[in-house]
C-alpha cells in the first residue's frame, strides 16, 4: 500500500466519516435554523393567537369554492352562509384532529379547509339531488378516505417526492389562477381591469412581503394581520368597500347556532365514480401537503413518513364525514395555511387547537364570521399570491430531492402540461363524460391523476438489477462514479444514496489488494427497490474484515492499520453489511436504506 493511498484513505475518513455515519445512525427531525417556532415549540400565548388567526384568514380561502358552488347551482346567499358555517365546524375539528391523537393525525401544522378539488362534484351532487345528495356523497367521501388511510402506508412507492413535489406545486400554480383575476379586479372577458383593485392588491402584497422579508423579531411572523389591516383601510380609501357595506355586515346577530341549508340526506350510486375519484386525488393531494411539512420541519429530510400521513389522511376523512353529516362540505389540507407556514418560519403544532377553536367559534358569531366574508377581493387575491409564491416553489424543491431521468421528467412535465391545460383553456374538456367531467375540473385534479398513472406505467421496463466487472489494479473512480449516477438517474434515488454507495465501493476496490486477489477482477452487482438499495461486491479471495472501531492514528501512519480503516470506513458508508464465503468465493453484501 502506498503512501499516497494511505493519507488518501485517511484524509476522506477524517473529513467524511461523521457525516456518514450520521446518515447511518439515523437521527431524530433535525429543526432547521431558519425556523422561528419549529413543529415541537410552543410559541407564547399571544403569538399562538394572532398565528393562529392568520392561520384562519388562509382558511378562508376554501369559503370561495362555496359561494361559488352555490352560486352554480343558484342557491341563495343565506344557503351560502349556511354551508360555509357548518363546514367551518368540521374545519375546526380536522384541524384540532391533525395534532395527532393515536392512529389520527399527522402531528404537523396543517390545517383543514374547505376543499377545492371537490368542487366540480359537489355542484354536480347538488344538481342531481339537492343539498341532501351533497351531504350524503361528501360523507360517503370521508368513509372512503378514511379506509385508504389504513392501508396507504403500503403504498409509498406510488409517492415518490416528484409526485408529492409536483401536487403541492400545481396546487400552488391553481393558486395563481384563483388569486391573480381578484389581485386585478379582474371579473372575466369583457371586463376590465379596476385601477383602484389594482392598487389595493399592489398595497396588501407589499405590505406582506415587507414583513417577510425586512420585518425583524415578532413582526415577522405576522405579515397577513398586518396586511388585512392595510389592505381594509385601502379599500374604503379606494371605495372597493364601504362604511355602508361594513355596517350592514355587523349588523348581523352577535351570536347564533349554525343550522343546515336543507335538511335530510341522500345517496346515489351514480355519482361514486366521480366522488372516489375525486376523493384519491385529494388523497394525494394531503400526501404532498403533508410531505411538505415534513421537509419544512428536517433539514435532513429524506422521504415521506408515510405514518404520519396515514394519520393526516384520516383526520381529514373524520372531518369530511361529519361536514357531510352536519350540512358542510369536504374537507381537505389548506395548501394556503401551508404557504404561510412557509412565509412566518413558524410551524408549531400547537396553533392547531387555537386555529381549530377559532374556525368552529365563527360558526356560532354570525358578526364574526362576516368580517371574513366581506374581506375585499383584491386583498384576497394578494393573499392567494403570496401564498402561492412559498407552495410552487417548496413543490419544486420536493420535486428535485430525486435524480430526475427521462422517464419522471416525461411523467412530470406531461402531468404539469396537462394540469395547466385547464387553467389556460378553461373550456378545454367540456365535452368529457359527464361522470368523468370532476376530475378535468381542477389542474391540480389532473395533474395529480396524471403523475401516478404515468408514474406506475414508466415503471414498467426500468431494470432493477445492474452491474459490471472491475480490476482493482485500475484507477476506477471514474467508472464507479459514472456506474452509480447513471443507475441513481434510471432508479430515481437520492444523491446522498448514490454518494455513500460510491464510496463505499471505491473504498473497497482501492484497498483490494489486502484481500490477496485470486481472480483478476471484482463483480459489482446492485439491486434497488424505492426502499433499499443492495450491493454485491463478489471476488475470489480471502474474506474482507470490516472493522466496527477505527484503527489507531499509529497504526494508520505505520500502514498495518489501512485495511482495518478502509473496512470501518465500508461499514460506516452503508445501513448494513455482511461478508459470505461459498468455497473460494466471497461476496460482501452492504445495504442502504432509500
């Protein structure tokens, strides 16, 4: 062994092996140092509060799909009223739930709201049968949700992070098209654009971006109060709202129990298709939201924990089945809340409970309640912009986590062309079947269709198993190098993966010539899962001992310590590894967790 090899060797022990073998050990969540109050922190009384009710504000924002559903029915501004109040009682109860209480929740700040993505069923329902058949389908939604829950932790290999990272960033680009129009004053073709909207958007964003961005200590982490109050005194300056309009609204009772638009409900097997579908999509919406939240929170993230999803999945469900039962909606993540969270560096779960009993409490404060309703349109659509600026960009950073090849780009860009599709040419798909008409409704709804179904076909070819033959006498790190990135591209795994397996190999073949070679060349062979990625290293010599404590620094500088070191240096790279002997071959197996 050469001089050379030997301070190699311990050059690369002494500046990689604590961060390998902190892979290896695995660690607790991991707080990022950007956060003000990270998942587990519990913020003082005050922040919680006022947190906790910007958090309600980007709820608000699922009350829109409802007037707007039943505005597409012609229901009746009471009937509105009614439906957004019941479902604030389930948004609360979801979002209290999500906490995490046994098998429900996901014990990350991701509130509930009224969902988007079962818009296009939800009118259809109404249509069909009235709000009886609303109430019924959207409980029969919960019911199903609730059942994929149990059994989704058995299907991560359907979430990779291009997926979730995709979902979350269409999400975040429906945002845009929801935002932008109302950011402008914008009402639709033959209209045009009202200065004075103009302006009072222009002032709300930038009074948010300058909270964000400049904004030290507590001021910070409250931009959307900030811009709620700028963006009220705006608009009566601009006469967006008037005093007349804010008397009328709090006029109303200062107290009053919610009651159902309709009473009764009703079921109809016609409209399960739609709705189950619909209810997967919104599935895989919580699945990305919820991975969001999880990178948000662990500056070593690695993949989705798919308990933790299972939980959040469920706690959704529970919330859409008693908002079907009690006369609201379905419930589903607010990628908008998620979007703040990202803005205010704040994601203590402990808003949930206060975020959950605000929500419920407006439902019995009809004055309350209609403070939000009568927020001015071009301060929400700054709201939704600058919501939406934090959840594309997170969805995009989720979606490079992974080596991208041809294959997840091909699934990823068709699934974003499509989704956008929708946005771009509204009246695109009009003619789908009507059951089918739902899922074309949304762009996220049909880039999220898209992504798995495209995701699970572009499996189908992908060689698992790979692998080629080495002469350790060669100078090979450019052949292992350029071996592992072309199959962690093909295979979709995580650089950190494909490095500590790069040298993990090269390590071995480097200090080969200590295990007194029969055979003039190594057999690498790699088989990878989305869960695990296996190496077999196969020769013909003597058994290779990988050490489980380091060699003495003396024993390295004399050179009889190298082959103990480059085996603790294999052993630290991979999860796990084991040496077998068939006769006069010997394979070492090392093992990495994905």
């Amino acid at each position: 062994m050469s001089a050379t090899v030997t301070q190699a060797t311990a050059k690369r022990f002494r500046r990689q092996s604590p961060k390998k073998l902190s892979l290896i050990l695995g660690s607790p969540r991991k707080r990022p140092p950007t956060l003000v109050y990270s998942v587990d922190e519990t913020p003082p009384l005050p922040v919680r509060l006022t947190l906790a009710f910007q958090h309600v504000l980007a709820m608000s924002v699922g009350w829109i799909y409802v007037v707007v559903a039943v505005n597409a029915i012609g229901g009746t501004p009471a009937q509105a009223q009614s439906l957004i109040r019941m479902s604030m009682v389930a948004s609360g109860i979801a979002t209290i739930l999500q906490a995490g209480f046994g098998i429900v929740g996901s014990g990350y700040l991701c509130p509930a709201s009224c969902s988007l993505t079962f818009l296009a069923p939800s009118i259809l329902a109404a249509r069909a049968g009235g709000f009886p058949l609303l109430f019924g389908m959207t409980a029969i939604s919960g019911i199903f949700t609730g059942l994929v829950s149990r059994f989704i932790r058995r299907l991560r290999w359907l979430f990779p992070p291009d997926v979730t990272g995709l979902i979350v960033s269409i999400v975040g680009i429906q945002l845009v098209a929801l935002g932008v129009p109302r950011f402008l004053g914008y009402s639709g073709p033959g209209t045009a654009v009202a200065a004075g909207s103009v302006w009072v958007g222009i002032t709300t964003l930038a009074a948010m971006v300058a909270a964000t961005v400049w904004g030290r200590g507590k001021l910070k982490l409250f931009p959307m109060v900030i811009a709620l109050v700028i963006g009220f005194v705006s608009s009566l300056a601009f006469g967006i709202v008037t005093w007349a309009q804010l008397r009328a609204q709090l006029a109303q009772p200062v107290f009053g129990f919610p009651h159902r638009a309709a009473t009764g409900i009703s079921f109809n097997a016609t409209l399960l298709i739609p709705f189950i579908l619909i209810a997967l999509a919104a599935t895989l919406k919580t699945v990305g939201d919820l991975t969001l939240c999880q990178k948000m929170n662990d500056v070593e993230w690695k993949r989705t924990d798919m308990k933790s999803v299972s939980g959040g999945v469920l706690a959704n469900s529970i919330g859409t089945f008693i908002s079907g039962v009690i006369g609201g909606v379905a419930q589903n993540t607010a990628s908008a809340s998620i979007g703040l969270s990202l803005a205010t560096s704040a994601t203590s779960r402990s808003l949930l409970l206060p975020t959950g009993l605000i929500a419920i409490g407006l439902a019995f404060f009809p004055v309350l309640a209609a403070l939000f309703s009568c927020m001015p349109v071009p301060v929400m659509g700054a709201v939704l912009v600058y919501t939406a600026c934090f959840l594309v960009l997170g969805g995009l950073q989720v979606l490079t986590t992974r080596m991208l090849d041809a294959r997840r780009i091909l699934a990823v860009g068709i699934a974003l062309v499509f989704g956008l599709s929708v946005e771009m040419a509204p009246g695109l798909y009009r003619d789908v079947p009507e059951f089918l008409r739902p899922m074309f409704a949304s762009s996220a709804a049909v880039a999220t269709v898209l992504v798995v179904l495209l995701n699970i076909l572009f499996r189908i070819g992908v060689k698992k198993r790979s692998g080629f033959e080495i002469a350790p006498a060669d100078d090979n790190l450019d052949k292992i190098t350029g071996f592992m990135e072309e199959q962690g591209a093909a295979w979709g795994m995580r650089r950190d993966v494909v490095s500590r397996a790069t040298d993990a190999i090269y390590e071995f073949v480097t200090n080969a010539s200590s295990l007194q070679l029969q055979s003039p060349s190594v057999r690498i062979n790699t088989v990878f899962d989305e869960y695990h990625l296996d190496v077999e290293l196969s020769y013909e010599g003597m058994p290779v001992e990988l050490a489980d404590e380091a060699p003495s620094l003396d024993a390295i500088a004399s050179g009889k310590g190298i082959a103990a070191l480059s085996g603790y240096i294999i052993r630290q790279y991979s999860d796990r590894v084991k040496v077998k002997q068939e006769g006069d071959t010997c394979t070492v197996f090392l093992h990495f967790e994905h």
